[in-house]
C-alpha cells in the first residue's frame, strides 16, 4: 500500500464521516422539537393521571433532590386546591428512581407514579407494579417505612428489592412529602431552585 492509497482511503473516511455528522445533525435539529413538545405532553398527562379530579394543575416551582432537578405542582379545582405534587428522586440499587407524588391538603399520599429509572429487571423493576404503588394511598410521612415482613400500616418491600423499595418510600416520597410540607404549610423551605439534597 502506497503513500497514495493511504491519503486516498483517509479522505474517503473524513468525507464519509462528515457527511454521517451532517445527517445525523439534520435529523436532531428536525426531531429535538417534537421531542420536546412530546415530553411537555407525557408529563401533562402523567400529572393529570395523579390529580384526575383537579382541572388545572399549575408549576409552582422548582427544588433539587440528589442534586437532580425537580418541581412541583399545585392542583386546583375550581378556585380550589385540592392537592399537591412533586417530583422527587431516590437512590435505588443502580439508578435514580424519578418519582411523582401526589398528596391531599394534609399531605397525605394520594397516587405515585415511578416516571424512570433503571432497577433491575425481573427484581427492582417491581417498583412499577400496581401491587406495590397501591400500598401508598393515604400513608403519611409516619408510615413511608419499608418493612420486610406483610403490613397494611406500612409499605412491604419487594422480596428481593429491598433497595429498590426503599429508595421510592423513605427516599423519594418522604423527602418529596417532607419538601412539600415544609414548602406549603410550614413556609421553612424557599420556592426558588433551592440545593435540598
């Protein structure tokens, strides 16, 4: 192979590189909008899932958990308010567990929905099943305990995902309904983008 030849395929690969880029560039700029709107309207409808009753749910601001970003929501009916939400996180066996926590005005668990993560599949990811979402209704911060034996009064852990189950219970809605608490009722916690770890 000649010096020739080795210049020759070298500007072969820059060009077909650059033209891989230019595609690929292309196709971003034209979906990452869609993209976008798509989000805006997954987390509208994930919100109203948990709020069915409220006919407006507005962003009333915004917090960071685990150095994660955060907000929460205020659901009205009417002039009403009828509840809050609030997104949190918690630290799972190998991923951030994103969580949404729906609460009534005492703060009491309504609905959670688990929006991400990357549990195990097969063990952690049962943190998804309604078996195991249900048990959330109408528990208030005293019974977000994980106990590994059967309870009605508070959460049971997934046989084999105790982590798992703890970082949705004691990390993402305690702290979720405990920033809420303070936000809301208590006025001890800002309403800006504050560090909350």
């Amino acid at each position: 192979m000649t010096d020739k030849d080795i210049v020759k395929i070298t500007l072969n690969l820059v060009v077909v590189y650059l033209i891989g880029g230019l595609i690929l560039a292309v196709v971003y700029a034209r979906t990452s909008p869609i993209m976008f709107k798509n989000a805006i309207i997954e987390k509208e409808a994930a919100l109203k899932k948990l709020m069915p009753d409220a006919d407006k749910i507005e962003k009333m601001g915004d917090w960071y958990i685990h150095e994660k970003h955060s907000e929460y929501f205020v659901a009205k009916k009417g002039d009403n308010i009828i509840g809050y939400i609030v997104q949190s996180f918690g630290k799972g066996y190998s991923s951030y567990i994103d969580t949404l926590i729906a609460v009534d005005n005492d703060f009491k668990v309504q609905r959670i929905n688990i929006i991400g993560h990357a549990e195990t599949p097969g063990l952690g990811d049962e943190i998804e099943a309604d078996n195991f979402i249900n048990q959330f209704k109408g528990k208030d911060m005293e019974h977000l305990k994980v106990l590994k034996t059967d309870t009605t009064e508070y959460i049971q852990a997934i046989s084999g995902a105790t982590i798992s189950s703890r970082a949705v219970a004691e990390d993402a809605v305690k702290n979720g309904v405990d920033f809420l608490i303070k936000a809301i009722k208590e006025r001890g916690a800002k309403h800006g983008a504050d560090k909350e770890s």
